[in-house]
C-alpha cells in the first residue's frame, strides 16, 4: 500500500465518527456564539436604539474586520497544535512599508501596493514556519521572539516618522472607505478570506490533514502527512493574511507609524478561542473564529454605548477567554467518552 493511499484512508475515511461528532459539537458552539451575538445587540439597542441603525451596524462590522482577517490565519496555525503570536508585528510593518511605498509612488496600483504588503507577510509568516517546522522549536517560543523582532525593525525602519493620510493617494484610501452595495469594502474582503479558507479546509485532503496533524501528531506522521511541509504552509499563509491585513489597516486609517497592530496578536487569540477553535489544535472552524471577533468587538461596542468603563471591557473579554477554554475541554472530554462508548459497541 502506497503512502497516498495511506493517507486518503487515514484522514478522510478514519475516524469518521470522532469528526462527525467533533463537527456537531463545532456547530452547537457557532450556534452559542450567534445567540450570545443577538443577545448582546439586542440588550444593548433596547437600552440605546441607535445601536442598530445602519451606520452603527458598518462600523461594528469594519472594527471586527481586520481582527476576523488576523483570526482567519490564527485558525489555520491553531488547528495544527501551534500559535503565531506575532500577527500584531507583522501586520504593523507590512502597514508601514505599504503605506510608506504608496507615499513614495503615488501612481502605484491599489493591487500592487496590497500584494506588497501579502508578500511582507508571507516574508515573515515563511521565517516562523521554516524555525518551527526544520528547527523543531515550540512556536510560543519562535513567535513570541518574532513578534519582538519584526515590531523592532518595523520601528528602525520608520525612524521615528509616520506615514499620513495626507501622503496617501486616493484610491488606497478609497478601499479603505468605499462600499459596495452599501457593504464596507473591508468587510467583503475579509468575508471573502473567510470563506475561502473554509471551503479550503473543509474540501481539501491537505486542509483536513491540517486537522489531522492537531489532533494526533504522532498518528499524522505514521498515516504519511508532510508534518513539516504542512505547519510551514499553515505559518506562511498565517503571515500572509496578516500582510494583507496590514495593508487593509494603512487604507482604513491612513496615518501609520510603528506601533500599528500593537497588541492585537493577544486579541486574534481570544476571537480564535471564543469562536470554538481548541487551543490544543484538531478542531474549530474560520467561520467560528470570525464570529468570535465580531462577538468581541460588538461587546465592546455595546460596553461602550453603555457607558461601561474600560476595565470592565478587558475583564469581560477574559472572562470569555476562561468561559471558552472550559467549555472546549469538557467538550474534549464528552467526546473522547462518546468515542470510547462507540468503540466499546462496536467491539461488541
């Protein structure tokens, strides 16, 4: 038996009934998210009905738009039993190269300037994957150490100057703030992405070997799945979204410096978890992790409405964090027990 055929029998015939069961407990969860979602706008437009008017709705949609972006990426390296915590710096310095080219050339083409900042990201995403995939380090560490040093040059490289919005051509600008049917353009992207990463994921032998390698590595291995091949592809196109997110960032804001995306990574981390994608990798959805980063930021934008101090956002959003991991370890468990009651039945 070739290795191919081993992988085709091991990842999308084995194990049918732990992912039917993990898909079911996938879409409970989504279907949490979506109910805390409508409770959330629906307590808040009773106390202020301005909070669903149309214009209240597309800024909601635009604040979450460049985290769900992030998220989308964080999703694809998480479900593989890793984390890229240097999202945040590598969005910030392929905003500021983006926004610093466009200055420089005025006349640059929108999609130019946008697959400069793709391929900033991919640049880094590709340093990530190659140190943890050949070097074998944990990606806490290689990521955590990146997001410093990417963060470092991004601040060498601007020498203390910004970027703008003044120095930015029109059309950058205007992608940033057009719509299209009454739709923000940074939202059709980022539900472009989203989409396409998850019919990836869900139709594509390497999308579900992805899946397969979070949830036993050690099994991937044996079945044949390019371990290394596959985690440096998932960081690679983690800093590939980010450089678009970065470059989505310097058009939606227009003035950047180097502290763009400080401290995002932390919150592209919590819209994963919260949106059901377990921490210990094998399961999870972009579409769960994308409702996790609308969730968050119309929390915060109902805290705000509400006249709710900004601690009591930060603590709100931990507590979802805690709320998050608990409830995906007793669904591990609940599994893995339905899993053994399965195995025992059909042992029988």
């Amino acid at each position: 038996m070739t290795a191919e055929s081993t992988v085709d029998q091991a990842v999308p015939e084995a194990g049918t009934t732990a992912r039917r069961l993990a898909d079911r407990a996938g879409k409970v969860r989504e279907l949490g998210i979506l109910l805390a979602l409508l409770l959330v706008v629906g307590g808040t437009a009773l106390s202020n009905p301005r909070f669903v008017e149309a214009q209240s709705v597309r800024d909601l949609l635009l604040n979450a738009s460049i985290v769900a972006l992030l998220a989308v990426g964080q999703t694809i390296v998480v479900i593989t039993r890793n984390v890229d915590l240097s999202v945040g710096s590598v969005l910030g310095l392929a905003a500021f190269l983006t926004a610093d080219t466009f200055a420089s050339n005025e006349n640059l083409p929108v999609v130019a300037g946008v697959a400069l900042g793709v391929l900033i990201g991919l640049l880094c995403g590709a340093a990530n994957g190659l140190v943890v995939a050949l070097g074998r380090v944990p990606s806490l560490v290689v990521t955590l150490g990146t997001l410093y040093v990417f963060r470092g040059l991004d601040f060498a490289l601007a020498s203390g100057e910004q970027v703008n919005a003044a120095d930015l051509p029109e059309n950058l600008l205007g992608l940033g703030s057009g719509r299209l049917l009454g739709v923000p353009n940074l939202v059709l992207i980022t539900l472009i992405v989203v989409l396409a990463a998850w019919f990836y994921l869900r139709s594509y032998r390497s999308g579900r070997e992805l899946y397969a390698m979070g949830s036993n590595p050690e099994a991937a291995v044996l079945a044949g799945i390019p371990v290394r091949r596959r985690t440096f592809t998932a960081f690679a196109v983690s800093g590939a979204i980010a450089g678009l997110a970065g470059a989505l960032w310097a058009a939606r804001y227009g003035t950047v410096d180097a502290a763009a995306g400080t401290g995002l990574e932390l919150q592209v981390v919590a819209a994963v978890v919260v949106g059901g994608v377990a921490i210990f990798g094998g399961s999870g959805t972009v579409l769960g992790a994308a409702l996790g980063a609308l969730l968050l930021s119309t929390i915060a934008g109902s805290l705000v409405v509400l006249g709710v101090p900004a601690f009591w956002q930060q603590a709100i959003t931990g507590a979802l964090l805690l709320a998050a991991i608990s409830i995906d370890r007793l669904v591990a468990l609940r599994l893995a027990a339905a899993l053994r009651r399965n195995n025992l039945r059909g042992g029988a």
